[in-house]
C-alpha cells in the first residue's frame, strides 16, 4: 500500500498537534504504524489523501450509521448553513430534535442539547449528584464516559490503550490520567462490568453516599461486551432500594442498537440517558434527558448549572433532525440486525478456518472479534486477549482494503450502506489475513 502523503502529512501534522493528531486513538498508536490521513469518504467506503479506498467500519467512531455523506442529511446541512451557522438563540429545529428523542426513550421526558459526549455524560451526574444530594458514583472499569476529570477512571478503550503503552494497568479508583486530582478520582467507585455483586459491595460499603451508577448498557469501549442476562434489570433494581440516580450512557449504544437504544432492546428504563454520536449525523451533537424532575433541577429552572455556546448549533440540529427521520424508516434495524450478523458469522467461520481462536461479541450492527478462545464478559477478559495477534491482523486487513478500528479495545460500527458484497469483501480479506496471522 502506497502511503507516502499520509506518511509526510503526519509528520508535518507532529510539529504543530501533540501526537499529530487531536484526539489520541486516531494516532494509529494501538497497532504500530503511522496513521492514514483521510481525504473523504462516502457509504460505505474512506479514501484515504494517497487515493487508497477502504470499506470502513470506524465510521467515525459510531456516528455514520448511515454511511457517509448520506444525500439527505448533507441537503439538510447545506439548507441550513444558508441561514447561518450560529445564533446562540432558541430555534425551533431544538425543540424538533427534542421531541423526537423524547419520542424513541420511554423513560426521556425532557433533553437538554451540548456538543459532545464529555459534556453529557459530566452534566448527567452533576444532575445524580445534585438530586440525591451524594457525591459518589458507580463506574464500570472498561466502560468510558468521555474525558472529565470523575469519570477518568478504568476508563476503556483510548485511555487503557494509551495505559498499555506506558505498560501500566488500570487503577481502580486511582486517575486514568496525569491531572485528575486523586481526589476527584476518589469519588468514583469501579467494579467490573457485568458483575452485580461488586456493585451489592460498593453500596453496602458506602451506604446512603452513593448518588448514582453509571453503565455504558451495552459496553463498547472495551470492545463490545454484552450486558449479562438480568444486569441491566438488576442495576435498575438496585438503584430503585438505595434511591440512586441509575446513567445509562447510550452515547454509542442509543440509536445504534434499537432506535430507541439498549432501554427499548433490553426493556430497562434509565433515570438518565445520555446520548452523542449517532444523534449528531456526524456533527457535534449530544444531548441528555429523563425524568422531569430531575432534569428541571438544571438552570435556568433549577440551580444546577450547565450551559454552552454551541449547544443546540443549528446545523448540527439540521443534521440530527435529518439522521433520526431517516432512521425511523422501516427495516432500519432488521437490516442492520442482518448486515452484523452476516459479518459476525464469516468472521466466525474465517477465523476457524484458518484454525485462529476468537471470541465473536455482538450487538446488533456493532461488533468485536477477540482474539481468545474464552467469553469476555468484562474487562479483565479484554486484557487476557492476544493483543500481538491483533494488531498483525488489522494490518494485513488495512492491506486489503479493509478500515477497522486502530484497536483491540474498539467496536467495528457497521452501516445501512454497508452492502451484502462489502461484507462478503470484509470476509475474504479477513480469511487471508486470519492466516497471515496464525
Ligand atoms: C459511551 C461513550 N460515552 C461518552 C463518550 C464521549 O463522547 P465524546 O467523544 O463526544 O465527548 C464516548 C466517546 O467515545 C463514548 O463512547
């Protein structure tokens, strides 16, 4: 593969962004090469600035579960650039969107919009804490909500990678990062994912101090890791008896593995949900919601205080506006349903052939492949994986055309533009590359 341009372009962009890059995955640092820089892309496919083309399943990280440069939302963002890019006033696409959130969670009776996922998550346990009047908070190692300082903490894919490098493990209740104060780090609490007698321990231990927990419902920042029969039930059963505010952070589950996220797949309402990605269409967008009366403790009706420039941008609501509408088409999810699980099974069957042991996890149109021959189940399990075996394969993959995730601790995000021949593709290549790596 010819990747010179890339390869100056980094070196270039090392001069002027810290790791060349400004957000740390996309250095290409969990698989040793340099990053490709990309030109454009749309459906299913990326190209990258040295004119190599990729059927991609990054997706930017979970937002283009339409495909890229989908005809509709870029109509509706160009109809909305031409009345302007900012007013810092109400516009009426907010409400728009809003409904059509509270429209799709049974347990959202109002939003609020920001511009990213960091932001949501943060305020949703401002608002936990506020509400119950309790400092601490339930995280599950592995699982990540965004960069703010409570919430760095065993905080999965980026951090663990980047913790992997300087050859540390991650501490739990200890700060995942240089900068977070101990003792901010100190108030969040970590027990595995999927393990409910850990969170049984943590309130016995901290009674009547624990304002909420807070759950990715379908992990995806460890890789993708299901929630155990009766966890998601059991946390909201939990929260219920010791009067604690139950997060989910949907931010890539919501809109991605049912319209109305993993509360409509799993039937487990949350008190707050956060949202990002897929709502934004690609544009920064995110937003929380739930119960009224806790979300109107937030300001200006309430005392909790939350605000930002951009919130609600209009052509960042254009094209979230746009995005939803599109996704309440029918068969939206059978296909995606169908799209991952022909693409789970070849992989299944490819590693096999080439005698490679893998653990297939997968939720609807988001998916990893382990390389294990055990169940993962949490983040412990992640850890045990051959991460040597991964990162051979994903060059051999990106070799042929093939764009995953830079990771062994990332998803694989498929698309309604990933087609039946993508994926048949996606199969060979991972046949040949199953064996360049066995
Ligand atoms: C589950 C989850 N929550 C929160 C975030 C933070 O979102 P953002 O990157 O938009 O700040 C992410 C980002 O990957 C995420 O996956």
């Amino acid at each position: 593969m010819v990747n010179h341009k890339s390869t100056a372009a980094f070196s270039h962009a090392c001069r002027v962004l810290p790791g060349g890059v400004n957000s740390p995955v996309r250095a290409f640092g969990g698989v040793d090469i340099e990053p490709l820089f990309i030109e454009s892309a749309q459906g299913s496919r990326i190209r990258d600035i040295d004119g190599n083309e990729f059927i991609d399943y990054v997706g930017s990280w979970g937002p283009m579960i339409l495909g890229h440069a989908h005809p509709a939302v870029l109509d509706a963002i160009h109809r909305a650039v031409d009345k302007g890019t900012s007013f810092g006033a109400p516009t009426e696409a907010e409400t728009e969107l809003a409904e059509r959130i509270i429209g799709a969670f049974e347990s959202i009776q109002k939003v609020r919009l920001v511009s990213s996922g960091t932001e949501a998550v943060m305020t949703a346990i401002r608002l936990a804490r506020a509400f119950t009047g309790r400092d601490l908070i339930v995280k599950m190692a592995g699982c990540y909500h965004g960069h703010s300082d409570s919430l760095l903490v065993a905080a999965g894919s980026g951090v663990a990678e980047a913790e992997r490098r300087r050859s540390a493990g991650a501490n739990p209740g200890l700060p995942s990062s240089p900068g977070v104060p101990s003792a901010l780090a100190a108030l969040t609490i970590v027990v595995p994912y999927n393990d409910l007698d850990a969170v049984g321990a943590a309130f016995e231990a901290h009674r009547d101090r624990i304002a909420g927990v807070l759950v990715e419902p379908v992990a995806a920042n460890m890789g993708v890791v299901p929630p155990a029969e009766g966890y998601l039930e059991s946390l909201r059963l939990i929260c219920d008896l010791q009067r604690a505010v139950l997060i989910f952070d949907e931010v890539i589950s919501g809109f991605r593995v049912a319209f109305g996220g993993a509360q409509e797949r799993y039937g487990v309402q949350a008190d707050l949900t956060c949202l990002g990605k897929i709502i934004g269409g690609g544009l920064p967008l995110a937003a929380f919601g739930g119960k009224a009366e806790i979300m109107d403790m937030l300001a200006p009706n309430g005392k909790v205080y939350q605000a930002g420039t951009l919130s609600g941008n209009p052509i960042a609501t254009a094209a979230a506006n746009a995005t939803l509408e599109l996704l309440t088409q029918r068969d939206t999810y059978d296909r995606l349903e169908a799209t991952g699980a022909a693409l789970g099974t070849g992989l299944t069957q490819a590693a096999a052939e080439a005698d490679v042991r893998v653990t297939l996890n997968r939720v609807g149109s988001i998916l990893s492949c382990f390389f294990t021959d055990r169940p993962v189940r949490n983040f412990a399990d992640v850890q045990t994986t051959d991460i040597a075996r991964f990162k051979r394969f994903f060059t051999a993959m990106l070799e042929r055309g093939i764009y995953l995730a830079p990771s062994a601790y990332e998803a694989m995000f498929v698309s309604l533009a990933h087609t039946e021949q993508d994926v048949e593709r996606t199969i060979q290549a991972a046949r040949e590359s199953f064996k360049a790596c066995s």
